[in-house]
C-alpha cells in the first residue's frame, strides 16, 4: 500500500501533458492544431479519468487501513530555515481528489458540445485543464506555503476562466471584479501564513497543530497575535469560497461559460475555502473566539445568500446565490466543530448543484435559437416557461436537483442539510433559528426557478421573421455576438390573465393559448427554412446530467445513520462517512452526535419546512396560482395595493432589497471604487499643485530673479547710479 502512497504525486500532473501539447500547437502550427481540435477534448477526458481511478484506490485504501501519508523534499535549506515541498494523503484529500476528479471529467464531457461552435475551444480546454491540476496540487498540498502557490493558480485560471468571452465588457468586468475581490482575502492568508512562520518557525500542518494543541492552551504564545494569525488565514477562505462581506464577486462571475459555472463556482474553487478551514480546523478549535466568528460568517451568509435569491431573474445567477448560502452552512458547521457535517454536505452540494447548472447551460442553450446569444435575454428566467414539454430530460434532472438542495429525502443534500441543523441547534438555538428559516428560503427560491423555468407555456413567441440570405435563422458568435444580419429579432409577451408577479415585479404573463412551435420564414429565393424551438440537447450534454443525477440520488446514502455501537470517544459512529474520516490528520473529537430518534425528529421538522417553502413557491409561480386567485383573500395576500396593504408593502421591500443584491454593491461601489477615485484625484491634485507647484515656483522664481539681474551688470554707468540712488533712498527711509 505505502508503494501505491509514492506514486500519488501524479495525480495533479496528469493533466499537463494535454496543456503542453496543446499550447505548442497553437504556438508552432496553429492552423493544423485549431482544425483537429475536437480531437484534443479526449486525451483531456482520459487523463482526468485515469488521475480519478487512482484517487479512488486510495481513497479505498483509506477505508481499509486508515493510514495517513505524507511525503516530503528539501527544496531550499538555509541554516536553520528548511523549505520543503510535497503531498499528504489522507480522508480529507481523498475526498476532494474524488469530487475534483469526477466534476471535473463530467463537466470536459459537457464543455466538448457546448463549446464546439466557439473559437476559443482550445483555450477553454487549456484554461480548464490547468485549473484542474491547480485544485490537485491544491488539495494534496503538505505545508501552507505549498497551498498557496496553487492557490493563486486557481486565481489565475479563474480569472481566465470568467473573463473567457473578454470582448464582452460585463465579462472583463466580472473577471476583474473576482480578481480584485480576492485580492483582498489572497494577501490576509498570506499575512497569516507569515505570521504563524514568525510564531512557530514551521508551516507543516502537523507542527502548527502540535503547537496548537500543546502551547495555546498554556498560554506559552501570545493569544492575541494567534488570534489575528488566524483570522487573517480565515480571511482568504472567506474571499475564495463568496462568504459575506467578500461574496459579491461570485454572482458576477457567471459571465463565463456555463460549463464553468459548474466547476468552478459550485463544486471545486468555491470549496477550495471550505477545504482550507477544514484542514486547519484543529488549529482554529484552540481559538474560542475565531470559531465563534467562523460560525457567525457562516450564519449571515446563508442567510443573506437566500435573501437575494428570491427575487433574482438569471438562472444563473439565482443558483450562485443559491451556492452562497449553501456554502454558508458549511462555513456554520465548521465553526460550530461539525467537520464532517461540513464535509458531507461540501459532497453532496458539489454533485446536486453541478447538476444543476450543467442543467441550466442546457436551458440555455435550447433558449438561443429564440433570442440569439444574449445572457441577458437566454439567461432570463422571465422569458422562459413551458420548457417541460421541449426538453424533458433536462427538466427531469434539474426537477431532481432542485428537491435534493430544497432538503426533500431521500436525495442527497437532505442527509447532510438535515445533519447540519440538527447541530445547529444543539450548539445555539439562534444559529438553529436561522438555519431552519433559510432551509424553507432554500426550498422557495430553488422551487421558484424550476416553476419559472418549466412550469405553465412558453412566455415568449416571434413576429416578422426574415432573413436577407439562405441559411439558418441564427448563428452563434464564437466569440459570444450574433452574427446573423438582416434578421429582426423583435419578441413579444404573452399577456393573458394566468400572470404570476410575486417578487419579479416585471414577470410577464402566461400565456394560457397553445401556440404553433414551429414557424416558417421565406428567404428572397422563396425557400422555406424552419424555426426550431426549444429542443433537448445531445447525447453529449446529457450525458453527465444523468450521471450526476445518479449521485444526486444515492450520494447521500452514505450519510445514513447506524447504530453500530460506541466508538473509544464515547460517540456513536452512525454514518458510513465517519469510518471514512477516522484517523485523520485533523482528528479531533465531534462535537456532537444525535440518535435516531433525534435525527428522526430533526428530519420531519427539516422537511416539513422544505415542504412548506415548496408550497408558497407553488402559491405564487405555480398552476395553483390561478385558484388562490379566485379566493376572498386575493385582494390581501397577491393583489393588494401595496400603498395601503401592509403585506403589499413587505413584499415590495423585500423584492427590492433581493433584487437590488441588499444595496451592498451599491455601498461597496460608493465607498470603495468611488472613494478610492476621489482619493486619487485628491492626490493628483496635491502632486500637480502643490508638489509640483513648489518645484515649478522655485524654477520660476530662479527664472525672474535672474532676467531681473542680469541688468545691474549690464555695464552701463546710468544704470549703477539708479540703483545706487535707489538703494540710498530706501536706507534713508528706513534709517532716516
């Protein structure tokens, strides 16, 4: 087994043969490379493939002896100084090795047809590859140095990444607003990391936590400076996984492709923060105060994340704040001692929500062909509908995918959700109160997108199609521009009276008349074309929906509690998860273990809230829409003047608050982006008037002073008696 164990540094280089090869093609014969690109997207696939059957033989071998391996070389040594590089194998890695691995392969099988028309495909394919050996290198990372040499890499390849389609200014813009944003957390963990170097003299994990465990509790270091040590490490998980005040990058980041969308921003960079607390946890349980601030980010982050999901109008970016507040009730576990709570539902929300947004690319991708290539427009849920009939298996698994993150057993976040409730109110009934409200908040915004989606008739449909040449109504850019010309495009609502406009004020109404999915156009020869609708997509693209629909549903399964005795610590070893994650290198004792009963009495508590969040959405989005409207109270609860209806009045608030994304981006832009401007042009006044003011003035002044004097030595005797008498005068007058 130890054999196996030195061969793991493989793993992250995997994928850099394929990144190699392909960018010396580009470079030395780009014209060959670019025509056999479709080629490249295999070799990617196999390598990744290859990378998870090794994670998942150790990840067996974990199970079976519960061995932890680490691997180290000098890299630079001096005097006492050592600096040493390598890789650690244990369940903590394990597991993300296997969702990196598996995600990642998924989402290249996916990117292969929803890139195949862009002229950046090959780009894609290197910028996702690096990416993907950056999250490897990351997670099998054995000292905190080494983890943030690959955790900027992971910055680098997302900023590639969300800025792919750069010619579109929103893209360069998000790209950069991601950047800057993590910034910000990038240089608190560097800080950190130098200040527990200068605290202890080591960066290995295994050193910090022994001085962890060993001096903090003595008082043999200053708890102050630790304290602000760790806060500063917490700091770069905050940014990296979108935990408030730093999230306001992550909803801006889905200007990228939607392939992207889910590796990147659900199931592996996202978690990249998640997975940092998680391997200094040992570290941060010494700390009592950054625990606490840990589970209290963690609290106003699911909540605030399912806040500004209710009213959203993007698909995409309605699931990004959907995986904020997910990501927050990890952060909440985590801080509240509930590691592999935290774990299990960093798995589970991995695979739910890549399924999910692969899902949604897919929505929108049969949106196209009806208003060309604008995010604004096939991206927005408000001109969807009635997508059920045209593409059923994408709205089956999406369907599933939406009850597996609304909490509903037996699909996988249930078991994990449920497990992180329960904690939360054996911890503090506040933290219990907030988590419970935001899980029936989960359950109304993701049911929201699926009824806005798929549910009723399509709510859009075209007049006045022409076209000036032969050919198909639309192409895609490569570059993300229509390029069709001479094509009128107008679109227009239906507006009937079976409308829904419960939070998005603007949402059309539904059209209750079945209308004729296919049209025809004449081109100037008189050749009839036909329009497409809304159509499933291929074989390839569905694929890893369904793949991913099987994790979805028994990923969970590894959650299920047993009663399987007592451990030594006294704690009853319920879950298949914990054989998994006893030893580890971040072995310490669970905070808290239910019993059946508990779970029992914690899960119909957890689903009837899911149950009751699905309900409401149902109420306002939903068919049953039309028969609350014929009841007595219409007037009070849906209709109602919001100027003299309390409820009317809540209502508009509240979508103005989730719409607007809570007036923090607003106050960030203010204070930050136009203090910032006001500050420089302060300074660029101060450096053009005064700074260079006073050099210019004293050029000037030397510049006057010596026109003035060269003409006292001009020579001439009339000019001496002038002055002489002037001089004389002004000595009288002042000394008379």
């Amino acid at each position: 087994m130890e054999h196996t164990y030195q061969y793991a540094w493989v793993i992250p280089l995997l994928p850099l043969p394929v990144i190699m090869s392909m960018g010396f093609g580009l470079f030395l014969i780009p014209t060959a490379t670019k025509n056999l690109r479709r080629i490249w997207a295999f070799p990617s696939v196999l390598l990744l493939s290859i990378a998870m059957v090794f994670s998942v033989y150790l990840s067996i071998q974990q199970i079976n002896g519960n061995s932890i391996y680490q691997y180290l070389w000098s890299w630079t040594i001096n005097n006492d100084f050592s600096l040493e590089f390598g890789y650690l194998i244990d369940p903590l890695t394990s597991i993300m090795l296997i969702l990196i691995t598996t995600v990642g392969i998924l989402v290249l099988i996916y990117s292969d047809d929803y890139m195949s028309h862009d002229e950046g495909y090959l780009r894609f394919f290197i910028y996702i590859s690096f990416f993907n050996t950056s999250m490897l290198g990351l997670v099998t990372s054995s000292n905190l140095i080494q983890i943030y040499f690959f955790w900027e890499l992971v910055g680098m390849c997302s900023y590639l990444l969300i800025g792919f389609w750069f010619t579109r200014p929103i893209a360069a813009s998000a790209c950069q607003k991601a950047f800057v944003t993590n910034r910000v957390g990038d240089f608190g963990l560097l800080l950190g990391i130098l200040g527990f170097f200068w605290i202890t003299g080591s960066l290995e994990f295994r050193d910090l936590f022994k001085i962890a465990n060993n001096w903090i509790p003595n008082n043999g270091i200053n708890s102050l400076l630790t304290t602000l040590c760790a806060f500063l490490l917490f700091l770069g998980a905050v940014a990296k996984s979108a935990q408030f005040p730093l999230h306001v990058w992550l909803p801006d980041a889905m200007e990228g492709p939607t392939p992207i969308s889910a590796l990147i921003h659900a199931a592996t960079m996202v978690a990249a923060g998640i997975f940092l607390l998680a391997r200094l946890l040992p570290l941060f349980i010494s700390l009592p105060l950054i625990m606490h601030f840990i589970s209290l980010v963690g609290t106003i982050t699911l909540f605030l994340g399912a806040t500004l999901a209710l009213a959203q109008t993007d698909i995409k970016r309605s699931l990004a704040y959907s995986t904020m507040s997910q990501l927050g009730y990890m952060m909440l576990a985590l801080g509240i001692g509930s590691y592999q709570a935290a774990l299990f539902h960093l798995i589970t929300h991995a695979y739910s929500k890549a399924l999910l947004f692969l899902g949604s690319g897919s929505i929108i991708h049969s949106m196209e062909p009806l208003v060309g290539y604008s995010p604004d427009k096939s991206q927005n849920m408000v001109l969807m509908g009635g997508l059920r009939k045209y593409v059923p298996i994408t709205r089956t698994t999406f369907l599933w995918g939406t009850l597996s993150l609304c909490g509903i057993p037996p699909l996988a976040c249930f078991w994990s959700k449920d497990e992180i409730l329960g904690n939360s109110w054996l911890y503090s009934p506040f933290f219990g109160i907030i988590a419970s409200f935001t899980a029936g908040l989960t359950a109304f915004y993701m049911f929201r997108i699926y009824l806005l989606t798929f549910d009723g008739d399509l709510r859009i449909h075209f007049k006045n199609y022409s076209s000036t040449k032969e050919g198909s109504l639309y192409s895609i850019s490569l570059w993300g521009k229509s390029l069709s010309k001479g094509i009128n495009r107008d679109f227009v609502l239906s507006t009937t009276k079976s409308g829904v406009s419960f939070f998005s004020q603007n949402i059309p109404e539904i059209s209750v008349n079945t209308r004729n999915r296919i049209r025809f156009f004449s081109t100037p020869l008189g050749v009839k074309n036909t329009f497409v609708y809304p159509h499933e997509t291929g074989n390839t693209m569905l694929f890893p929906l369904l793949i991913l629909l099987l994790f979805t549903l028994f990923i969970g399964f590894i959650g299920i509690h047993f009663d399987n005795g007592v451990m030594d610590n006294g704690i009853s070893e319920l879950t298949i998860l914990s054989k998994w994650l006893t030893p580890s290198i971040n072995s310490f004792q669970e905070s808290y273990s239910i019993n059946s009963y508990e779970f029992i009495t914690n899960a119909i508590s957890s689903v009837s809230l899911a149950i009751f969040g699905l309900f409401i959405a149902y109420i306002f989005y939903g068919s049953a829409y039309s028969f609350f409207q014929n009841l007595h109270f219409k007037n009070f609860l849906i209709k109602g003047n919001p100027k003299k209806n309390f409820l009317g009045q809540i209502k508009k608030k509240i979508y103005s608050w989730s719409y607007n994304r809570g007036y923090i981006d607003v106050f960030y832009t203010r204070i930050f982006v136009l203090g910032i401007r006001r500050l420089a042009e302060l300074m660029h006044f101060f450096d053009k008037g005064v700074i260079d003011g006073i050099t210019n003035g004293v050029g000037l002044a030397g510049f006057c002073i010596g026109e003035e004097i060269k003409y006292v030595g001009g020579g001439r005797i009339s000019s001496y008696l002038f002055f002489f008498l002037c001089y004389v005068s002004l000595f009288l007058f002042f000394f008379p």
